[in-house]
C-alpha cells in the first residue's frame, strides 16, 4: 500500500482483518472527506500502533473498511494527567483538543468548593479527544475521567502519582525548576485550580500530602484554561529535553 | 482610596487629573458591568504603571475618570515577539488571547509561501490583545504589527533579536534546552510555521541567517494555536527560573 492516508480514526481492539464503523464514521468518510471505496485510511489505538485500511464498503448502518500493513508500531507515551476544576464549555473544548495535543494520558475534571460550573459532558469531551488525537497523530486517546469531588479524587489517590499544583497563590517555585526533579517517565499529573482560586482549607489539605508539590507559572496572571495549556507545555518540554523524542510536525486544521 | 477596583482598563499617556473615556469604555463600564460613578477602576499603561481612578461621570459622548493613587508602579517586561501565519478566525484569537497572558510583547502576523489566510484584521486582534491585557493583569498590551511577508520581516530584521523558529520538520534541538541558552533579558522572538510547514526555500534562508535558531516542540504533532502558545509558554517559564517574579494569579473570566 503505496497509497496516501487520507484520514485517521481511533478504533479500539485488534486491528486486523475486517473492521465496521458506525455510521456517524461512514458518514463523515464518505460524505465530509468525499472518500470512495478504495481510498486509504489509518486505523490506530494506543495498543495496537497504526494501521493502514481501505475502505472497502459503505452500508446503511455503517462501512467496513479491510485492514493492511502495519504504518507505526505502538510506543511510549506519558503518563501524565491533567486535572482541573470544569469551565466554560468554549473553553473547557480548547483546553481538553489541546491537552491532548500535549500529550496529556488522562482529562480529569474536578470540582472544588470555588468551581462554578457543575456539569461537564464528558461524551462531547471525548469526542474532542478522539477528533484532536487523530489530527495529531498521537496512537493514544487521552481517557476524560468522571467528575469528582477534590476530596474524593485525593483520598482515591495512588501516592506513586506525583501532582504538581498550579497554585494561584505563588507559594510554589518556578515550574521550570519543579519539572526538573520530577520523574516524567513515571506516572504523574497536574491540578489546575479552579479561576476563584483554591479554598484555603483545600490548599491546606494538598500541601500536607506527601505526594503534592506546588509550582509557579509566572509573574502574569493566567486563566484556568491558559494555566493549564502552559502546565502541559512546559512539563513535555522538559521531558522532550530529557528523554528526546521523534521529529514534530504540524497537523492541519480540519 | 481602600476600594476595590472593579475593572481595569488599558489607558494611553500620562495618567493624572481627569480622563476622558470613549462611548465603547463608558458603555462597559455602565451597561455590562453596571458601575455607578464613584466606583472605582484601575488605568494603566506600560510607562506609567497603574492608578486608581474613580468613575466621575457618564456623558452623552463617554465619560470621565479622576485619577487617584498609584497602584503598581512600572515593571518591565519580556521584549518577545510571537511571529506567526495567521489561521482561521477562531484560532487567531485564541492566540492572541493566550500570547498576551504569555507575556508576548509584539504579536506579529507574516505571510510564508504556504500560508493559506491572506488577511488579517488587525483592529479586532488590537481589541482582544487589550482586553487580554486588562484581564491578566499586565501593565502592557502587545503590539499587533502590520502582517507582513516573511521575506521583507527578515529583510528589516535587526539582527540583536534572536528568532528561535519552531520547526515543523524536526530539524532543531528541543526548546527547553534552545531557551537555555537564550538572552531572555534581551530581545528575542519565535516564528511558527503555518500550518503547511515552511517551503524549502524559506527554510534555506532561514537556517542561514545569524540570529536564528531552529528549535523542536516535542513528539506530537501540534496545530500552530498550539505550537504558538507552548513555545510561549516554555521560554516564559525558563525566564521565570531564571529571573525569578512576583507570585501568579489566576484572572476570572469575563
């Protein structure tokens, strides 16, 4: 299959063989992409790496398309998750397409007692997963966790998770310099506080566990949503330098 | 003046006396955010820092303000400019947006041979770079420059500003090690390629100039909104590690 790949879909399980695809999928392939049968597309999933499959038919329910060679082989990705209390849906949409651009591995939305917005649908919110990671070429689909309570989600906490909190007091050292010390190849994550700020019995409670470590962002005030963006940039940054990485190049816009 | 400020608004040249302020301004001030006069707001610029300023009187044509006590004095800030492709509509604002909170202090629209948006409105990006400003608690707002082709940009280029271009084809060292070894107390600035990639012969002539530095933003493939903001928001903290700076905040939304 010499072919060009016109498109890339997420398709969970193996991939071999013949595959169906639901109708929402023929319909954007078929009606969005204008592909015929024949056209090449990738298939991928964070088990499997990626593949290449043809289109082989359209149904009314649905397609089939018929899988090829192996085009990458599954690899490496962080484990990184970031937390953050839910915004505005504009801006909770950037911030979980370009999380996961980022690279983050889990989206997990938290509420703490200054969250304002109180329902977050996490079925669009994965849908914007799956759509940024096919554009971006990562194997994976970063999980959106079900929303919880900061106490909960702490008590449930596995202390090997290191969490950087982005505390909108200052009390932490520059992120830069947090990053430097933290495993990036292990599990860890980053909690976003929510635009009114951490309750100061929350903060209390974060800064005693063993597992917490403050940082800073900068001497500018960020919102939650640009607080976050930076977070994510700045630890894969410093995981690029250290443990390097295969060549980058831009996705174009659908 | 023990008040709290209500607002902050972004206010040219000496900020002393009584202000005049245009109908757009008074609107907010009395409409949107239903201030009465004898309220209090923030006025401030780069130069002159940021005073309290009581609300005075709504007219038919505006209003005026009575400048009080200096709140902040000047600071000085990162000399970065973003240079970038313009993108669609949405994605430039967004990017303006989040390149003010990131401290950008020139925002600076360039045409490259695979740029496919041919025009940019820079009043409306002078509008959101503004409010940006006045939300994230900046004393300056970005200079939005006249779009400009890369060619004639780097012919007129001074040559002291060092352009770190994020490279879509890989080519550099990753950012995080590149910002390093940057002056951040000096002039610099980073070029994001459009969305196309730089044509080959753009590449040429950049990679030859003394003042550019290739640099790589990790393993996925980021949009440009993306790349541009995360190239931001590493050499930002790098700068933050090094120099150190007031404690953050998160600004609420408006």
């Amino acid at each position: 299959m010499g072919a060009r790949v016109e498109a890339r879909l997420h398709v969970a399980g193996a991939l071999a063989g013949t595959l169906a695809i639901d109708a929402g999928r023929a319909h954007y392939l078929k009606n969005v992409l204008r592909l015929k049968p024949g056209a090449w597309v990738g298939v991928f999933n964070a088990a499997a790496g990626e593949f290449a499959a043809r289109i082989d038919s359209y149904t009314r329910h649905g397609g089939t398309l018929v899988v090829d060679s192996q085009l990458r082989a599954p690899q490496a990705e962080p484990d990184l998750w970031l937390v953050f209390a839910p915004i505005k849906r504009a801006r909770i949409d950037i911030t979980v397409e370009k999380a996961t651009e980022l690279g983050a591995s889990r989206i997990q939305p938290v509420f703490t007692r200054h969250t304002v917005v109180t329902r977050v649908n996490g079925e669009r919110l994965a849908a914007i997963a799956t759509e940024a990671a096919e554009q971006s070429e990562r194997l994976s689909v970063p999980e959106i966790g079900e929303p919880l309570p900061l106490d909960r989600l702490l008590d449930g906490w596995d202390a090997r998770r290191a969490l950087v909190i982005c505390d909108e007091t200052g009390a932490g050292p520059p992120l830069a310099r947090v990053a430097r010390d933290l495993a990036l190849d292990g599990p860890h994550a980053v909690l976003i506080g929510p635009e009114g700020g951490f309750a100061p019995v929350e903060l209390d409670r974060l800064r005693k566990l063993p597992f917490v470590t403050p940082a800073g962002l900068g001497p500018r005030v960020l919102r939650a949503d640009t607080a976050a963006l930076a977070a994510l940039a700045v630890l894969q940054a410093v995981a690029h330098e250290r443990f390097g990485a295969p060549p980058p190049r831009f996705a174009s816009s659908p």
